[in-house]
C-alpha cells in the first residue's frame, strides 16, 4: 500500500495529511508571512491576521491583491496564493504561488504548496515531481517534504527512488515512513523475482 501524503496545502501551520484528517504536526514552517505585508506605502494592515484568522478570506484576499498590486514581494504572493487556494480557486493560487516563486526561487513554501496542490488536487504526479524535488534540494533535511515525495515516486512505481526517500524521510524524523519503506521493498523484491521467473526458459 503506498503510504499516505504527510503535508496538504497548510497555511498557518504544518498539518499531517492522513486518511482525510489533520493532525498537527511538530513545527510551524508554513505560518503566513504577515511581517512583510503592506497595503500602503510602508503601512501594514494589522487586521490581515486577524481577517485570515476568522476565515474572511473574501476580505484577505482584495487586501493582499492590493498589497501585491501596490509592493509586489514574494510574501505578498504567497498570501495571496493561501487565500485564493481557501477560496476554492486552485488555478489562480498556482499563479500566485508561481509570481511568488518567480521573485524568490528558493521559497521553500511555495514549491511545497504547489506540489501538494499538482499531487493531491490535480492528479498531476509529474508537476508534483518537479516541485517536491527542488523543495527537497532547498532543504535536504525537511522529511515532510521527502515523505511526500516519495509517495508520488512510490504510486508511480519508481520504487527504488521512492524506497531512497522513505529512508531519508525516516532518518529526518518522520516515523511512518519506515513502515512505507518496507513495503516498497518488500513490493520490489516481488516485482525482482516475477521478473527473473519470466526470464527464465
């Protein structure tokens, strides 16, 4: 069985992604980045929090696009992107995402939402693939992000990539993943020998 998505797409904070529930996990790295947002110039709003908090992402969302439209920051963008993604519009968010991206390549985040968005929302494993990998490259000790790219390696059958990162995965913390580890070896080692009896005269 391949194992189950560690991080959604989490705003205020990481979240495990299992069986259709979250569960908070151990840090908080995906927290809006409020500290470099403003809606005027040099003035921040200090009701953004508060608006996102209370779920007022109509309210969210016209205050970032005119921070964005006023200070274009890859903060600004990601905000956006997390509103735009509540409000149900995935393909606007990816946008968002994307300008965030395009301003800051490295913004781990970003890449991270935009995988699990490709993954888990659009079915689009070879999209996914792309991001977690430069995400993994951004921090190679991050093993949400190697847990979850593996799964995909894992649901496709690249299962010696997959079996790579589930380790990597465990040896940063994630403890399931040597369970899914084991399976895939396990499902290798099955697929080895169906091959070498079909090989054989």
């Amino acid at each position: 069985m391949v194992g189950k998505y560690l991080r959604k797409v989490e705003h205020v904070k990481r979240a495990l992604f299992q069986a259709g529930r979250q569960i908070p996990a151990p840090r908080s790295a995906h927290a809006l980045r409020f500290y470099a947002v403003c809606t005027s110039n040099n003035r921040c709003d200090p009701h953004l929090l508060n608006k996102y908090q209370t779920q007022d992402f109509e309210g969210a969302n016209a205050a970032f696009e005119k921070s964005v439209q006023l200070h274009p920051t890859s903060d600004g963008f990601y905000n956006l992107a997390n509103t735009l993604f509540s409000l149900g519009k995935s393909s606007d968010a990816i946008k968002a995402w994307t300008r965030c991206i395009d301003i800051e390549p490295d913004q781990i985040d970003a890449h991270v939402n935009l995988a699990n968005v490709y993954a888990l929302s659009l079915r689009d494993p070879v999209k996914a693939i792309e991001h977690y990998k430069i995400a993994a490259s951004i921090n190679p000790a991050d093993g949400e992000v190697q847990y979850n790219y593996a799964v995909v390696l894992d649901s496709l059958g690249r299962l010696e990539e997959a079996i790579e990162l589930y380790d990597s995965a465990a040896k940063n913390g994630i403890d399931e993943a040597e369970k899914h580890s084991r399976n895939a070896k396990a499902r290798l080692l099955g697929k080895r020998l169906a091959q070498q009896n079909t090989a054989k005269p």
